[in-house]
C-alpha cells in the first residue's frame, strides 16, 4: 500500500487537469470545483469542520462518484460530456509508463517558480502546447494538492509505483463499457498498451505475471493509501476526545479491514484502540494500547511527547478509580510539561488536576501542602492568565465556567456567577469554542435551576440539546438529557421524563462511565415515583440497585442518600433517618460540600423534627438553612427552609404571621413549577388558616372565610400531590378536606372526601 | 544435422539429464539449471514422450544403485569412487545441506575439518615449479597450520581421503565463503575498500588442489579425474590471473566432463579476442558442447557472421526450444545492431517463459536504444513482478529512468544491481553511463573501469572510459580506451569516429584520417555486406558515407595543408545531398541525405576555397545555393558581396 497515492487521487488528478485545459464550461465549473475542493481540502481545515463536507468526504471514492460528479455537464468540446473527457484522461493512461507520463505533465499544470521561469529563459524552449490552459497557483488549494501529489509519485521505489499502476486497473475496470461506447477499438486488455499491442489476453501467461492478481480481486482493498488511514484515524481520535463517544462497530470493522490490507499502520491506530477500550472500561487493554502507541510514537518525536503519555496516563488512572496513581501521574506530568516548557500541557494538566481536587478533594491534600495551585481561587486566577497568554480559548472558557461555580458553591453573589458565565459565553461566541458551548449552557441552566426559575433552565437544557448536541462532548449532552429528565419528574412527568432517558443514543451508552451515569439517574426516577406510590418494597429493590455502581459521582450519591431518608420517613423510621442524617452532615462538615446540600440536608431535618412531633426544636436548624439558602441565592431550597419556619410558626399557633409568611413566597414557589415543594407549601398554608380559623370564633364570618381558605389550599395542594402521584399526600389531605367539611357539618360532602380516601388508597393498592 | 534421429536425441536427454544431478550434486545451481533448460528444450518426439518418465527409471536401474541413494543420485562407474562416495555419504548429505543453507564454512569442515591456510593469492603458477614463487610475502602465519611454509618442496596432498565429489564440495564452499566475505568487506558500492578485497581462501584452495593432482599424477591415477576440481582448479587460477594456466586446466576439464557450462563460461571469459578463440579451439573436445561454446563465445566477441548464424541454426535444429540459443540469436543481432530483430526474439521470448529474468537486461538495453518507454516500463514490471532483487531486474528499471533522465534514480537501481551481485557487467557500464549524463566523471570512469575488470570484452565500457575523459579533455587517455573499443568493434564506424577525433586533437592529423577512412569502411560495410534484412546503421539510406566522417577528414586535410585531397573529400560530403549515383534511377530507394549543417559548412568551404583559387564562378554558384538552403546566409552574403566587389574590381583595371 501506498503512502499517498491511490487511485481515487489519479482520477482527481485526472479531472483536476481536465479542469485546466479550459473544456469545462463556466456553468459546470462551480459544482466541478466544489466537488473537487471537497476532496482535496484537508480533513481539519476550518472549511471543512463544516459537517456535510465531512459526511459527502469518502476516504476512496470510486468511480462512480467521478461519475456522478460529472456527467450532466456538458463539455466545452461539442457532444461531450465532462465525463466523457474524464474517461478519455482516464483510459489513456494505458500502460506503466504512461501513468508516468501523466505524472510527468503534471507540473505543466502549475505556475513556474521564478527558477523554472529565469531557467526557460535561459534556455528557450519548453513551452506548453496547449495556450488555453490556465495555470494553477503553487499554493492554491489545488496546486498544492498537484504538488504534494508529484512529489509523492517521485518519491515512489519503482514497485510500489508498480503497485499504484496495478490498483489502478481495477479501479477503472468498471468504466470499460463506456469507454467501449466512445472508443470502438477498446477491449478487455485495453487497459496496458503492450498486452494490446501483441494481442495478448486476460487469460495469458504474461497477463498472469504482470496483472497477477487482477483476477482474484486481491486488490480491492488497495484503495486507500496509508495518508488515507491516517487521516482517518485522526478523524476518529478527534471525534473521540471530543465527544467522548466510542468508536462504532461498524467502523471498527472497517479499521480493521484496512488495517489487515497490508497498510504501514500509522502508531495512531493504536492510540483509536486505546481511547475505544478506554471508553469501554477494558482497564487492562487501555493500558496496554497506551503504552504500545507510546512505544511506537516515541522514535520519532522524541521525549517531547512524553508528558501527553503521562497526561493520558493520569486520566486513565482517575477513570478507573486509581486516585493516588492518578495524582503521582499528573504531578509528574506537570514538572515534564515545565521542563520541556510545553504551555498547552502545562495548563491542560493543572486545570485538570484543579477539577480534580474538586472532584476528588482527599486525594488532593497532598498536592495543596507543596502548593502546586494554592487555593482555589489562586488557581482559576492563575489558570486564567495562563490560558489568556497561550490563547487556550476553550481552557479559559472552563476556567471561567469553574470561577462561576465556585462563587456560587461558595455562596457568592449571583451577579458574579452570572459575569463569569457571560465572559464565557462571550468568549464562545467570538472565538468559535463550539464545544465549550455545553458546559456554559449546562452552567447557565443550574444558576437558573438554583434561581428558582425553572423555566429557564428548562428552556437552556433544551436549547442546547437542540443546537449543540452534536457538535459537543457526550458527557455534556448526557447529563444534560438526565437534568431535564429531572425536572421533567419534579413536575410530576414521569412518563416524559422517561422518554427523554431513552433520547440518549445506544452507542453513548457504549462507554461504561455514560452507562453508569444513565442507569443511575433512570434508577433515581424510578425510586422516587414508587415512594410517591407508596410502593415501598419496590423503592426498597431500586435502592439496592442504586447503590451497586463503586464509584457514583457525588451529586448522584447524595440524590440517593436524600431518596433514602425520604423512604425511611415515610417507613416511618424517624430515627433511622435521623442517624443517616447526623452521618450525612458530619460528612459534609469536614470537606467542603456544596451550600446546596448542605441547606438541603438542614430542611431534611427540620421536617424530620417536624414528623417526630417535635417542630420546635427543628426551628434553629430550619432558620439557619433559611439564611444561608438566602445568603447563596438557592431559592427553591430557600422557600423549603421557610416552609419548614412556617411549620414551626404553626406548631407555636403563630398562624397570622405563619401565612404571611407563606402566602409571601407562594408566588416564587409556584414559580419554581416543583410540585411537590407547591403542594407541601399549600398544605401548611391550608393548616395555618386553619389554625387561624380556629383563633376565629366560631360560627363568625371569619371562621367561614378562614375554613374555606384552607379548603381552596387543599384542593391547591391535593392537585400538586396528585400530579406527582403522592399517594400519601393525597390522602392526607383528603382526610383533611373531610374532616374540615366534617367540622363544617356537612356530612354528605365529608362521606364523599372519605370514599374518595379510600378510593385513592385501593386504587393505590391495585397499581401495586 | 539432419542425421539428428530419435535415438540421439533419447542418448542425449540421458546424458543431460545425468549432467544436471551431478551438477546439483556439487551444488552447481546454475550449470545445473542451464543443463536442465537444455534438457527440456530437445525436441519431444512421438515415442519419446510416452516413455520419457520411464526412462529415467530404466537408467536409474541398470546403473545398479547403492541401497540408499536418493532418487536424483546417478552412481559413479569408477568402483573406487563409488566405494568412497557410498562410505561417507551420510557426511555428504549433512554438508550438501550445509552448503543449501549458505552455511559455506560448517559445508567445508564436514569434510575438511582442519584450516587450510588463508591469504590472497600471488600471481604465480603454482605447478611451475621452475620460477621462484614469492608466496610467502603475504601469508597469514598462523592459519597455515596444514602446510609449513615450505618454498622448493613440491607440494604435498594434504587433504584427507576422499571422494572426488565430496573434496570438491568442500573446497567449492571454501572458495563460496571466500566470496562471500569478500563482497561483505567490500561494504559500499564505490565505497572506499569497494574492488580492493580479495578472496583469503584461495590460497589454501590452490595449495589444496596443487598437492592433490600431483599426487593423483604420482599414483597415476589422473586418469580417473572427473574434471570439477579442474573445473575449480581453472576458476581459481583464473582470479589470480594466471589466465593461461587457468585456460589449461578448463579445457582439461570440459575434456573430462563436458555438460559443466559453468567451465565454458570461465573459458569463454578468459578469451579476449577472437585470436584466442581460434587458438584453443582445436584443443577442446569434438562435441555438442564445444559447438555451443564457440557460439557463445563468438557472441560475446561480436561474432555477429555468417557462419556464426549458420552454427546457430544447426544448434536450433537440435534444440528447437532452447531459450539460451534464441538468447544467443538475439543478442547476435543485437551486436550487429539491427535492433528489431532482437526485439521480436526476446519479445518471444518473455512471452513463452515470462517467469524468465535471464537476460532481460539485454532486452530492456535494446528497448532503450529503441526509445520504447510503454515497453521497457511493461518488461521493468513484469520483472519485479517475478523478482525484484535480481540484478537484471534493477537493472532493467534503472534503464527505464535512464530513458526517463531520471538520473539520480537510475543510478539507484544500478546500485541496487551491484550490491546484489558485484560481478553484474552490465550494471557497472550502465552506472557509468549515469554518471557521465550526471557529470560525475570520477564515479564515471570508476565504474567504467570495474566494468572492465569484471569483463574485457565490453567495449561500450572502454567507449564510455574515452568519452569521459574526452570530457575531462585527457585525449591521450581517451585515445587509448577509443582504441580498445574499435579492436573490440572493428566494424563499428562509432568507435573508428572517436579514435579520428582523438588523434585529431592530439594533433596528428595523419593518424585521424585512417581511422575516419576506417570508420567510413566500416559503415559501408554495414550496409552492404550485412546479410541480415534491413540492419542499417543509425536509420540512414543505404549506401550513403557518412557525410560528417568526410567532413572531418576533409578538414584533417586541409589541416596537413593537402587542399586537393580536402576539396574533393568536400565534393564528397557534398555529393552525399543527393545520393550515389547508381541511385538515381530508384527515386524510391536510397535519396540523399538531403542538406545539413554538416553539407552547408562543406558547401561554405569550398566557395571560400573556389573564391581563394579565383574560380569565382563556381564560387558564386555555391553561396547561392547557400542562400537557397538558408544555411549560414549572412556568411554567404557576405562572401558574395566580397566576390562582386572583387569582380567589379577585377574588372575594372582590365
């Protein structure tokens, strides 16, 4: 197998120099041109990132496509087509030498350097015969394809020449019955001169020895040149770093098609298997793919390349869980990247070690004693100026995305958060980082989550599942799809919210991280619904499933940890849930763990105070996270918190200042579309004026206003309960609706709140 | 030949068929293959064919086999030989696939198991007893452990008890393991230890042989000598260049057994020109082989004659498939350059055997004489198709960049060729050829000039040596190499062209017209007496001179102040525009060359020679027909405007 030259580049050579000689009229010119600027161009060319270039670029064209390409436009030669004309440049190359010939002519079809030029003039002579021929710039697209072409056919040892003339002929053989329509005198051995000119045929000795293997079809796979695979490979290895995803069966086959042709393999075919048993969670193979690509690699680029081997390294080590490795590896990278003053790495490796500490923080001690980054925000400051002064866009952007994230973590002005975000996406926007996109979305999506204003962050999942999807790393669209699962279920969704679980393509699931991930998040919604169901047995079988993945990431852990209490409530095991609890924020204490959880855990236990009838002694614990909610701008959390106040504001009979309090947040809560958090706060909201009404003397008008208040609240909140399918809440606040319709002696209506009661609890028992 | 019956024919498939097992016996592979080609190219006829396996099997039976002879062994009628060879043909069989495996020194100590003495080889006879030997100047002491370094001593069998067959397998190993160290030390083509290693193992092979025969002669035994350790004797005598010694022993060799090519191609390289052809040939064996041998031997001489052809056709009758005799026939025509003639045969040739490498070189040199690119490019690719590292495929590829004036690449290939076999002639010359087109002299004439030593016989080496160092304007030197080309080529008008341009420019004008005058001989001879078809020289009419060889002696003429002599050899250059003069009634056939630059200079002297000798008329007469042709015009105007200036002024006084 060639390096560069197949047949499919003859034929474009072919039709680039028919394009030259002035026969293709201007109407074909565009679409000749495009069609040949579509191929020529390099994979990674700016041009060329464009996604239907990519899909139209086959790595061999055959010569069908030639043919498609060319056969409605008419020639600048009467009666002909370009194809014709293409056939005709084609057929002539008739024997090896004329191949050479070709190849030889070629440099007609290029400016003369000054040298040629001053040479000519020199000596005289050496003028093209053919005065309409335009000449192409040396280092146009075009002409620098020609060249790189000639050059490479120079290049050639006499039998790999051989080898490129012998591919050739079954690659035109196709064309013979249209050629044979043009030319009468063409037959079968029409394709070599010299076995034409002694009338020699297929089934001749000679023939045998010089076209041996034409018969046999050996050299079919011959079409594509080691240049081809390479750019393949780098197509592939692209496409994986980028997206995360895995390489698809299909195109492994044809990897290994080529591959076993008898190509020079490039070293990158061993870093595609790397990355593919990576993705695969094959920790042993990974490793040794790694290291042979190194191995091979090595020679020719020296130890420069040695801190990407270790860079890699380090990633692999933290995929699979081998911390401690991961960090030794990343350190010693980092001094390399130094060393050999590679900036790229450098950055690269310390940002990632920054996400790292984070991911990972008691791992990361060691490294914060020598101060490799100081603390955090002397990190992302210094990461910062570094990407600025390399022009790393996409570190920068992350880097600003990590600054926002950490002010808001830490409790941060939102302002601030959202001044990251928007440098960010400026800097997207104006320096084209496609795949940064996501992450900024999925930021700007979670600051409005925390917000409370769920629609919007509804409306950035979407839109970025909707423009960017392809263009990003699966990771991103993953998470994406199971946060907007999320919300679905919090607004009580659950069908479409498992829908948009199954959006996810089978080939993301490939990758055991993704898979993981999906199954982890699809387990969450399932186990909540059952606890709304009061299905509990099946909660039961879903946690055990939950917890069997060894390393979940932390949000997820503490989703199932909260799931768990919430199972333990309503079991009833207060103090189960209690201990559980203490364990959970004991935790959180010594690390630094994100305000969000931390509020959540505190309303956890304030309800927990509150089921185990002792309200009161939840009430510091209930306002603490009511400030700091406040302090980090978590509204939904916020709105919890002052619920679990009003709860308490209740159990003192402080009704009045209870449903002010309530009936001031109201308009948020609703606003943050979470059933769930609308239906509790209806429900206090329903016992405050309640409790107001019994304040109210009886029989009194305020009484009435009061009871029929709490009723609307009822009803308010029985929907919301309803709409999650919260058997439980449903139910209670039934038995409330009649027991109030029961006080306002209206006993047909409370017979009818009861039946319904019941009613709810079998059909809740028949779902089972 | 035509007495040629079945029975004769079924003899001599017998005999070459007992010739090609014992050539393979000694591991001669290419005799043997040569042998064998020769073998199957007899003609099948009807009886034979049926009966041709069991032939074999019948003469297999009545020479009464040992028990374990393999099927290919023929036994040896000598009874003491073959008592010896069955004794140790177990040794035999270990070293024959020793030797199979290149492992040339562990082949040798199976039978000889102790050093022979190693060193370069003196020049001297070592059976002539009577001149004092100088050997023991460059002897390497301490592996001379069998023979002490004894100077008037006759010299003593050293060797072990053994068969013929098995001592010459031992000592043909030693002397392959000599060679093959010697091309390993050569390192690099034209590298600087490249043509100045030796083969060490020759001197403890010569001494070998040396004491053996004498011994065999002491026991009278000599008659009982099967001719390879002469054969070996010969080839080994010949590398240290005692050539007529070498030829003895060869001769005496083919004598014992005849079917061994590779002692005709030794023999025939040792002969340099065709005196030394008649001369032994009467001392050589009346049989098949010898006819094959002078055939082939004329040929690489230029024997391209008559008689030659005729030998060629008997021999055909005899072998009418043999591809070695067709080689022959195309590479005669070859010589005498009548190009497509040769072509057809080879064309023939490849299309008959396509597998077949032997000899393409030659035939990619005639497609490249020929110009035929699409051709020579087919021949390169079917040759690497069969095998790309044989020396006659690269260099039928560095011909085809040759004739491309890829210059760089062509010498690659010749490289190539060399690295893969150092003794390939044809690469040597044909490097040469590149090197001057890439005006490298000094690799130039080196590589000339190893062509040379590996074969005297090339002229267009010595051709190419005299150019080159035209080129580096050393005509004396240059003289000498055009000479050797022209004794090698007498009737080539090329070579005789090149000594009259070099005498000319080493001032000795005398000297240059004979060989121009030999070069016009030479090129009529061509023409006329050339009895094959249409061979004419360089695509020019028949019975033209060439008008350029007159020129130049006209000028070497006036250069000896004979102004006579060059006028009318000036007439003669000039006549060539219309032909001779028998031609004139065939129109069709045989026009002149028609006017040249070479016609209009004559035609510009002899008007300044007519203007000089006052016959202004005739004068006139010319440097019109000069401004006709519109050759040199400004000159014949000028000429004429002097001439009317003259007349005007000549005429005026009178």
């Amino acid at each position: 197998m060639s390096r560069y030259l197949t047949p499919t580049k003859i034929g474009l050579l072919a039709l680039i120099s028919l394009y030259t000689e002035s026969v293709v009229p201007s109407a074909a010119t565009i679409p000749v041109l495009s069609f040949l600027i579509s191929q020529v161009l390099p994979v990674n060319s700016v041009t060329s990132r464009n996604d239907d270039l990519l899909r139209s670029r086959d790595i061999a064209l055959t010569l069908d496509d030639f043919q498609k390409a060319t056969i409605n436009h008419i020639s600048g030669i009467p009666g002909r087509t370009v194809w014709d004309l293409l056939l005709n440049k084609l057929w002539k190359i008739n024997s090896f030498d004329a191949l050479h010939v070709f190849f030889d002519t070629l440099s007609l079809l290029l400016q003369k350097t000054p040298e040629q030029l001053q040479n000519e003039a020199e000596g005289g002579a050496d003028t093209d015969s053919n005065p309409n021929r335009m000449l192409l710039s040396r280092t146009s697209p075009l002409g620098a394809f020609v060249r790189r072409a000639r050059l490479e056919f120079t290049r050639l040892q006499f039998h790999y020449g051989l080898t490129l003339g012998k591919s050739f002929v079954p690659y035109r053989a196709p064309s013979l019955p249209q050629w044979k329509k043009r030319n009468q005198t063409a037959g079968n051995t029409s394709f070599d001169v010299n076995l034409q000119q002694d009338h020699l045929d297929l089934g001749d000795r000679l023939t045998e020895v010089a076209y041996g293997e034409l018969e046999t079809g050996a050299l079919q796979v011959a079409g594509v040149s080691t240049e081809d695979v390479k750019k393949l490979l780098e197509y592939q290895v692209d496409q994986m770093q980028r997206m995360g995803s895995r390489l698809p069966q299909a195109m492994k086959m044809k990897l290994r098609d080529m591959i076993e042709s008898g190509v020079t393999i490039p070293s990158l075919s061993h870093y595609v298997s790397f990355l593919d048993s990576w993705k695969a969670g094959d920790y042993p193979s990974s490793f040794d793919n790694l290291h042979r690509y190194f191995d091979y690699t090595m020679h020719n680029r020296d130890r420069t390349f040695y801190q990407y081997a270790l860079l890699n390294l380090a990633i692999l080590h933290q995929d699979f869980g081998c911390y401690s490795e991961a960090v030794v590896a990343i350190q010693e990278t980092i001094s390399t990247a130094r060393e050999n003053n590679d900036m790229v790495c450098l950055n690269y490796s310390l940002s990632w070690l920054y996400h790292f500490g984070k991911a990972h923080p008691e791992e990361i001690h060691e490294v914060r004693k020598k101060g490799v980054l100081g603390t955090d925000r002397e990190a992302l400051a210094f990461l910062k100026a570094k990407a600025k002064e390399t022009s790393m866009w996409t570190l920068l952007s992350t880097s600003l995305l990590s600054e926002a994230k950490l002010s808001l973590s830490h409790g941060d002005g939102v302002a601030q958060a959202f001044e990251s975000i928007l440098k960010a996406s400026h800097l997207n926007v104006t320096k084209n980082v496609v795949n940064a996109i996501g992450s900024q979305m999925s930021m700007q999506s979670s600051v409005f989550g925390r917000l409370g204003v769920n629609c919007q962050a509804w409306v950035y999942g979407e839109l970025f599942l909707q423009c960017y999807a392809s263009s990003s790393p699966v990771e991103d669209v993953v998470h994406c799809i199971g946060k907007s699962a999320f919300l679905l279920s919090q607004k009580g969704r659950y069908e479409d919210a498992l829908a948009r679980m199954e959006e996810i393509e089978e080939e993301t699931l490939q990758i055991l991280r993704y898979s993981q991930y999906w199954t982890s998040s699809l387990g969450l919604l399932k186990f909540q619904r059952h606890l709304h169901r009061d299905n509990l047995t099946a909660a039961e079988h879903v946690l055990s499933q939950l917890r069997a993945p060894l390393n979940p990431s932390q949000d997820l852990q503490f989703n199932v940890s909260m799931l768990e209490m919430d199972l333990l409530i309503r079991r009833g095991d207060y103090s189960k849930a209690m201990e559980m609890l203490e364990e959970l924020a004991t935790k959180f204490n010594e690390e630094e763990a994100d305000t969000y959880q931390r509020v959540k855990l505190m309303t956890l236990k304030a309800q927990i105070y509150e089921k185990s009838g002792l309200p009161q002694k939840g009430f510091s614990v209930a306002l603490r996270a009511a400030s700091l909610a406040h302090r980090a701008r978590l509204l939904p959390a916020l709105w919890e918190a002052v619920g679990r106040v009003s709860a308490v504001l209740i159990s003192l009979k402080e009704f009045s200042a209870a449903v002010k309090l309530l009936e001031s947040i109201m308009p948020q809560v609703l606003e943050c579309e979470d059933c769930n958090l609308s239906a509790q706060t209806f429900a206090l909201l329903a016992d405050a004026h309640v409790g107001m009404a019994g304040q109210a003397k009886a029989e009194t008008l305020q009484r009435k206003e009061q009871l029929t208040k709490a009723l609307e609240r009822i009803e308010r909140s029985f929907d919301e309960f309803s709409r999650i399918e919260d058997v439980r809440g449903q139910c209670e606040m039934m038995a409330k609706k009649a027991t109030i319709m029961h006080l306002n002696g209206d006993p047909v209506l409370a017979n009818d709140c009861a039946a319904k009661y019941l009613d709810i609890k079998r059909a809740a028992k028949d779902q089972l | 030949m035509a007495t040629f019956t079945k029975a004769n024919a079924d003899h001599l498939r017998n005999t070459l068929q007992e010739a090609v097992v014992k050539c393979s016996e000694r591991c001669l592979y290419q005799s043997a293959k040569w042998v064998a080609e020769l073998s199957v190219s007899l003609p099948m006829l009807p009886s034979a064919s049926s009966s041709f396996d069991a032939d074999t099997d019948s003469q297999m039976q009545d020479v009464d086999p040992p028990p374990i002879s393999p099927a290919f062994h023929f036994a040896n009628n000598d009874p003491e030989e073959a008592r010896l060879e069955a004794q140790e043909l177990s040794r035999y069989l270990l070293a024959k696939s020793y030797f199979d495996c290149r492992e040339y020194d562990r082949c040798a100590a199976v039978f000889i198991p102790s050093a022979l003495p190693r060193g370069p080889l003196s020049p001297t006879s070592p059976n002539s007893q009577s001149r004092t030997s100088t050997k023991a100047g460059k002897r390497i002491g301490k592996d001379s452990g069998v023979i002490t370094e004894v100077e008037s001593e006759p010299p003593s069998n050293a060797l072990p008890k053994l068969s013929q067959r098995a001592l010459f397998l031992a000592l043909y190993s030693k002397y392959m393991s000599g060679e093959k160290r010697k091309d390993e030390e050569s390192e690099m083509i034209l590298g600087p230890v490249d043509g100045s290693t030796v083969n060490k193992e020759l001197v403890g092979i010569t001494r070998s042989l040396e004491g053996w025969f004498t011994d065999r002669e002491a026991r009278g035994l000599s008659g009982s000598n099967q001719g390879w350790l002469e054969y070996l004797y010969g080839i080994v005598l010949a590398k240290g260049k005692t050539e007529e010694d070498a030829k003895r022993w060869l001769i005496r060799s083919v004598h014992l057994f005849p079917f061994n090519w590779g002692a005709w191609l030794e023999l025939s390289e040792l002969l340099n020109n065709v005196e030394e052809l008649q001369k032994i040939v009467p001392e050589l064996p009346r049989n098949l082989m010898t006819l094959i041998f002078h055939l082939y031997a004329s040929q690489e001489l230029y024997q391209s004659t008559d008689p030659i052809h005729k030998e060629l056709d008997e021999l055909d009758n005899i072998f009418p498939d043999s591809q070695f005799l067709k080689t022959q026939r195309a590479l005669l025509y070859y010589h005498s350059k009548d190009y497509d003639e040769a072509e057809t045969i080879f064309s023939a040739l490849l299309h008959a055997d396509p597998h077949r490498i032997d000899s393409l070189d030659f035939y990619s040199n005639i497609l490249y004489v020929m110009s035929a690119r699409p051709k020579l490019a087919f021949l390169a690719q079917i040759a690497t198709a069969t095998d790309k590292f044989r020396p006659e495929t690269c260099c039928v590829v560095g011909n085809y960049y040759s004739l491309k004036s890829e210059h760089e690449k062509a010498v690659m290939y010749f490289r190539r060729a060399l690295t893969l076999d150092r003794n390939f002639l044809s690469a040597w010359t044909l490097m040469g050829h590149e090197y001057v087109e890439m005006k490298n002299t000094h690799a130039a004439i080196e590589s000339y000039r190893r062509a040379v030593d590996v074969n005297q016989k090339d002229y267009r080496a010595w051709y190419g040596l005299g150019q080159t160092y035209e080129v580096l304007e050393m005509h004396l030197y240059a003289l000498f190499y055009y000479q050797r080309a022209a004794s090698l080529r007498p009737y080539d008008p090329k070579m005789w062209q090149a000594v009259g341009s070099c005498y000319d420019k080493v001032d000795r004008p005398v000297q240059s017209i004979k060989a121009y005058k030999r070069a016009l001989v030479a090129g009529t001879y061509y023409d006329q007496g050339s009895s094959f078809g249409s061979g004419t020289t360089a695509g020019e009419p028949a019975g033209v001179l060439d008008p350029e060889t007159l020129y130049q002696i006209a000028l070497m003429f006036e250069k000896l102040n004979q102004l006579d002599d060059a006028a009318s050899y000036m007439e003669m250059t000039l006549a060539q525009e219309e032909g001779p003069e028998e031609d004139d009634d065939d129109e069709a056939e045989g026009r002149g060359i028609g006017v040249t630059t070479t016609t209009s200079k004559a035609r510009m002297w002899l008007a300044r020679w007519e203007f000089k000798r006052g016959a202004h008329v005739r004068a006139m007469e010319l440097a019109n027909e000069l401004c006709q042709d519109g050759v040199e015009v400004e000159e014949a105007k000028a000429l004429i405007r002097d001439m009317r200036a003259r007349m005007e002024s000549g005429r005026s006084p009178s």
